[in-house]
C-alpha cells in the first residue's frame, strides 16, 4: 500500500536556517511541505524517504531566501483497487463504516458493501451482521479487514464554490463536514472480509 | 513541482518501518506525530518485521506457484493465518494453488513472517511478571 515516488522542486530555506547543513535546512522544509499531505491524484506522503540531489541555492534580490532545486523520493500511501488492508473501526453511522489506519482516517464502507445481511441498530448505533442466526455486532475499536474498491481524491474547493455552495455544502470545511482530500472506499462483502474475529482459526 | 517518477517503486510494510526507524520514531528521535502514527500503525500489525534479504529469502520460498508482486506484498504485509484470508489475497485460488498450495504457503507465511499480537495477551503477561519481580 505504500509507493516511493520520485519529486522535484524548488525549496526555499529561510535565511535562519543557512547555517546548517544545506540537506538538514532542505529535509526540515520537504518535511514541512509534504509529510501529512496529500499530492492530488497520488496520495498521502508518510515521510520521506532521502533527499538525491540538491542543487541552486541562489538567492533572489528583495528575498533573502535561498532557492535550492532539490530531488527526493518520499514514501507515498496508496492502495491500490482489490488490495486487502486491516484497520480499527472508529465510527458507525447510517451510511455506513468509518475505518482508521492510525496515520490516515478517511477510509469509507458504504452501507451497501457490509456482509449481507446487515442491519443498522438504532438503539446501540452500530452495524450488525446476522449470520446463521448470530447476531454480529461490529463494535467499535475492533480490527476490520476490507477490501479496497476504489481510491478518491477530490479537488479543493475554490472560495467561489464555497461561496456558492446550497445546503450541506455551505458547512464544507469546518468539524461538521470535514473536507477530505482523499478517500478510501471500501468493502467487507465476501468470505474473510469484516471483523478479524469473525474468520479466527 | 514535478513529479519526475511517480512509481519508483511499490514497498513493504517492513521496508517502511525501517525507513521510519531511521527517521527516529523512537523515544528521542525526531520524527514528525504523523510518522508515529504510521509506525505505531505498522508496529501493531501481527507480523514480523523482515529485512530485505529476509524478505527475498520468504518471496523465493513461493517461487514455484508464479504468485504475481501484488500478492507476494499482500502475504508480507497480512501475514494470513486461515485458509480464507490466502483465498483473499490469491485470485482464483483455487486453480492455481489447491488445497496443498494453500497449506505451503500457510506453512511458509507462520515460519517466516507471521508474529504474535504486540498488544493483548502477550504483554499483560508480561506485565504481571515484571510486577511481581519489582515488589
């Protein structure tokens, strides 16, 4: 799930910082820019992997900064379709579940990818898978294996389409809709898949 | 920004933990909370975390049964322990493995990779023991 890609840019180490190592000043500023981030299209940057070539270091007139041209590779989160992960469930809802990889959260089992049949129970708020008779409740905090079907990157809403958002949009971006840059969807339909307890020697 | 090689190439669980070690998750060192995420991640998963020659060593075990990288990486990432979960990670299990294929690759996955739960049982033992030993 995880794929070391290979990224050029210009890094501007802040004139403070030019006292060290020209690869300590360039590593602080990758980590600053790229680790917790998600590269549209590719996925989310772990950490980084080395630092191959720096080059440059010019200083341009009214900026005190040096520029560097730096090559690097960073290790990239990103499964790929038919992949088998585990992870914690964290939240249940209606819609379905919420899976937690400790270092990426967003990852999404709609209501129709759960074993079938499964029911949404109001009264303790979880999912329940009823097999054989048994009652499966999918508690929280558990560990979950799903299959990935797809991986969703979606594009940062502009401050127009902010502006013009209708309805459930207009919360975009604050603790009641979280924006997610990418998205995982998942699904626990078929034999080993869903809670690691269920499928136990 | 340029992204001069998006897919320099695909790596293994244990190959990440390595890089975050380096990195300095550990007590100390100076890894960012969201590489310590990733590496509490990892570290959390039953499996044991092999180095490169091991790794290679575990792949050439598997050799005869022409299993393609994406699930030779899944087997060293999941280390499965049931039938099912090997039936999960192959596709069309059945014709290219059988039952024995199934059975040798459960056999090679429990003596190269497979590792017990770091959380749970194992270490509440071991915290009783250390309890008792200090009074």
């Amino acid at each position: 799930m995880f794929l070391v890609t290979q990224i050029e840019d210009q890094i501007r180490v802040l004139p403070q910082d030019l006292t060290k190592a020209p690869v300590d000043a360039v590593t602080t500023v990758i980590e600053q820019r790229f680790v917790d981030k998600v590269i549209p299209n590719l996925g989310l940057v772990v950490t980084i992997y080395d630092v191959l070539n720096i080059e440059g270091g010019f200083v341009y007139p009214n900026d005190g900064a040096a520029f560097f041209k730096v090559q690097f590779r960073v290790v990239v989160f990103r499964p790929f379709v038919g992949e088998i992960i585990v992870g914690k469930l964290k939240s249940c809802s209606r819609d379905g579940l919420r899976v937690s990889l400790d270092f990426f959260d967003d990852v999404i089992i709609p209501e129709h990818a759960l074993q079938d049949p499964s029911f949404y129970d109001e009264s303790e708020r979880l999912w329940v898978w009823k097999f054989d008779g048994n009652d499966m409740y999918m508690d929280l905090q558990e560990p979950i294996r799903f299959r990935v079907q797809s991986v969703k990157f979606n594009p940062t809403p502009t401050p127009q389409q902010l502006q013009n958002a209708t309805g459930d949009d207009k919360l975009l971006g604050t603790a009641a809709k979280p924006f997610s840059p990418m998205e995982v969807i998942g699904d626990i339909n078929g034999d080993g898949l869903g809670l690691t307890t269920w499928w136990a020697g | 920004m340029k992204l001069l090689q998006p897919n320099v190439a695909v790596i293994c669980n244990c190959e990440l933990l390595q890089v975050l070690t380096e990195r300095g998750v550990h007590l100390g060192g100076r890894a960012l909370p969201s590489e310590r995420m990733a590496h509490q991640y990892l570290a959390s998963q039953p499996v044991r975390q092999l180095s490169g020659e091991q790794l290679t060593e575990f792949f050439s075990l598997l050799e005869a049964y022409n299993l393609s990288q994406g699930e030779l990486l899944q087997l060293a990432n999941l280390a499965p322990r049931t039938p099912v979960e090997v039936h999960l990670i192959v596709a069309d299990c059945e014709s290219r493995l059988g039952d024995e294929g199934v059975e040798t690759v459960l056999a090679a996955v429990a003596e190269r990779v497979a590792a017990e739960p770091a959380d749970g049982a194992a270490e509440a033992e071991g915290e009783g023991a250390n309890g008792m030993q200090e009074e």
